[in-house]
C-alpha cells in the first residue's frame, strides 16, 4: 500500500468514529468500528470490555515488544461547539469533529502504522492497543488490559503532541483534607470552628514548594480546588471538607506526596488513589535518540494519559495539539495525520528497540 492509501484509510476510520459518541464507558459502538476495521484490514483481534487489540502474528518471545497505544473515548461535548461535535466536517483540509484531535488522529494513525510495520521483518513484536475509559482513567480501560498482554518494553502512546516526544509526563493525585469542629451558635462564644481549623492547613498547602525541580516537568505541585463548610449564617461549621489537586513530577511518588502532607496537616488527609505517578522515560532509549535524530524535540507533558498506568518505559507521540483537546470545534488537520503515518514509519521501521 502507499502512504496516501494509509492515509486515506485512517480519515475514513476517523470520519466514522467522530459520528459514533464515545463518551468514556460508553464506548461499546466505537470498539466494535475498531474490531470491524481490524478483520476488514485481515487481522485476527482480541477484545476484553471496550478494549481491542492485535498482536503482531509473527510474535516471537525473543525478541522486546513494542505497544502502540491510543484510547477510544472522548469527553463529553461542551456547551460552546459552533457545529455538531459527532457530525465529522472536512474544511479546507481540517477535519473537524468531537475526538479528532484527542486522541483520534493517534489513534487511527498508530492503526496504519501497524500494519505497516507488521507486513514485513521487524527486530521486535508488535501489538496495537485501542483502549478505553482513558479520559476518566477507568478501572475498564488499559490497567483491565495490560495484564492480558506479552511483556511489553517500550510503548508509544499517541497522545496530541504535535509529533514531538513528551519523554516526561505530571502525575495527578486527588486528596481529601477534612477538618472537624463543634456546632454552635453564632452569636455566642461557643463551639469549635472547622473552617478556622482549617486555615493553617490550607495556608501551608498554598506556600509549601517542593524541593526537587525537574528539567522537563517542573514542580511539583498542590492546589486547593474545592472547599466546602457551613450550613448557614448562624451555625459555626462543624465540618470542612476541601479537595486538593497535586501534579508530581518524576522524582516524587504518589504515596510518598501524600505521607507529607500528612505529617504536616492536622487535619484528616485522605488520597483518592496513588495509581496515577508521573512517569519518564531516558533520552538515551534508542527510540527517543531516534527522534532526536529525526529533528523532533523531547519534552515534559503536564497532561495526564494511560501512561501514567504503565510500568515499563512509554513516552507520548502524536498528531494534533493538546491545546485543542477538550475544547469546543475540536479539530485535526488532514496533513497532520499524513504526516504523523509518515515520521511514526520512519522512527519504526527497521529500528532497534
């Protein structure tokens, strides 16, 4: 095949998904376009829940394995869309359409890649992995599938990255602070005020700075989000509850972020969950030399993916800006998916991993 009839493939693939809502654990219509896609194309699938994917039929237990990885899902549409965000519209080459740009265009494009890739003797298996509830980071998306899968070594997530390698990514970790008191009345000198109980905790989580910077992600950082107390006027508030929104870099984890506060807060600190850690990669890998080579420019990415689910090395590489992901009149352009068929086979083909 050329690369205009890969081309043409993915945007009608694309097309086809953009008219098919997939809003996260909704996905089943989305899945079951990829599967018919895939037996159309001559492969053999396999699906567990909205999850779909293809192993290399050549797969040889010697060699690494290379995951090419882009999710199904979509958020939902917001109010300020100008057209209608499942109708997939092609303007003067730009595609436009709810889910082109995150993460369609990767998606579609790592699909054509594969079977690229797959038609002839690589040094490395290959699988391709549509995953699912990624915007949500669902217990139903990559973390149900990666146990099911072959040792994997290096993974290309294909996140909108412009097609420049973000070989660092912030992790994300959702924390309860919860402050007690004593109800009373407002009038009178009694009771004990939750949201003064509060304040020293909420004071420290502004002003603290953690210590170790990094080159490509920054900070880490914490930011109160949401706070709740009260239930009226003259009552003292019994009760605060506050979410706090932390973003580590690579050299903090989750678990250890939260052991912190909790030695520096009074009040009950609680985590959500510490599955989310941020994750890198080495810019000495091969495949990210590659790039380097190639022209492109490695990054850190403060936007969370599945990577953040993987264990093994992954860094995200994509057609489209994350700029325009979550926004009203999404869009991709048809060259950027042309192009990012192009570079992907030209960073892959013949490497070694």
């Amino acid at each position: 095949m050329t690369q205009k009839e890969y081309t043409n493939d993915a945007i009608d693939l694309l097309k086809h998904l953009i008219a098919t809502p997939s809003v996260s654990r909704n996905e089943k219509e989305a899945a079951d376009i990829i599967a018919e896609t895939i037996v159309n194309y001559g492969f053999e699938y396999e699906r567990e829940a909205n999850n779909v994917w293809i192993t290399d039929k050549n797969f040889d237990t010697n060699k690494p394995t290379l995951l090419l990885n882009a999710h199904i899902d979509t958020v939902k549409p917001v109010d300020s869309w100008t057209r209608s965000p499942f109708m997939p519209t092609i303007e003067n080459n730009v595609l436009y359409g709810l889910g082109s740009n995150d993460c369609g265009g990767g998606l579609v494009s790592l699909l054509q890649v594969f079977r690229y890739l797959s038609a002839k003797p690589q040094k490395y298996n290959v699988i391709y992995l549509a995953s699912a509830e990624e915007e949500i980071s669902g217990e139903n998306g990559i973390s149900m599938i990666l146990p099911l899968l072959p040792k994997i070594d290096i993974a290309i997530v294909g996140e909108p990255t412009g097609m420049q390698p973000a070989i660092a990514e912030k992790g994300l970790m959702v924390i309860d602070l919860i402050a007690h008191g004593k109800s009373g009345h407002a009038a009178r000198n009694e009771g004990i005020n939750a949201i003064y109980e509060a304040l020293d905790d909420l004071m420290w989580i502004r002003d603290y700075k953690f210590k170790k910077i990094s080159d490509l992600l920054g900070p880490t950082k914490m930011t109160v989000t949401v706070v709740n107390a009260g239930t009226q006027h003259n009552v003292i508030p019994d009760k605060l509850t506050a979410l706090i929104d932390v973003r580590s870099n690579e050299f903090y984890k989750n678990e250890d972020v939260c052991n912190f506060i909790q030695q520096h807060c009074k009040s009950e600190i609680k985590a959500h969950s510490y599955r989310l850690n941020s994750s890198h990669i080495s810019p000495e890998h091969p495949l990210i030399k590659r790039c380097i080579e190639m022209g492109m420019k490695p990054f850190g990415s403060p936007t969370l993916s599945d990577q953040a689910l993987m264990s093994f090395p992954s860094f995200k590489l994509g057609p489209g800006e994350s700029s325009r992901s979550h926004s009203a009149d999404e869009f991709i352009e048809i060259g950027e998916i042309e192009n990012a068929i192009k570079q992907y086979i030209q960073l892959l083909d013949g490497v070694i991993i």
